[in-house]
C-alpha cells in the first residue's frame, strides 16, 4: 500500500488526509509490539521519555521490560530519539 523506501510516509499522509495537519503527525516507527501493564494499558509516557531522552522509572506493572530496549533501538535506527525538527 506504501512506498518500500519509506513506507510511513504513506501513513503520515494517510494521517494528515484524514484528520488534517492539525494532528501534527510527521513521524512514525514501526514496532512488533508496544509496552503493556499487566492489565493491558499501553504506557505512552515511557514512551515518550524515551524518545525524549529523558529518564524515566522501570514501570513495576510492565508486562516485559525487554520491549523498552526493542523500542529504543526502533526510534534510534530512525534518528528519532531526542529533538526532533
């Protein structure tokens, strides 16, 4: 459905089509899996500091921590770990 060099560029645009610029989405990765309580909640925050660079706690409730360090590596291949222009 999208372009092979760049295939999140498509949902970017998909995004931007949809919704409007006022979304503001410019960027995505694309991850096997995303971190999880054990309850089911997706812990956006963590998230968020990651690719932030900011520090943040082990959550107690994480379902598996290794999925931090795969999300990591994901943003880091793509260059988007801290400020993003």
């Amino acid at each position: 459905m999208f372009g092979k060099a760049d295939p999140l560029k498509g949902q970017v645009q998909l995004v931007r089509a949809k919704i409007g610029a006022v979304a503001a989405f410019k960027h995505g990765v694309e991850v096997k899996r995303l971190p999880k309580t054990r309850s089911g909640k997706v812990l956006r925050g963590t998230v968020q500091k990651i690719a932030d660079v900011q520090d943040f706690k082990m959550p107690a409730a994480i379902d598996d921590p290794l999925i931090l360090d795969e999300i990591t590596a994901a943003l880091g291949a793509r260059n988007l770990i801290g400020p993003i222009t």
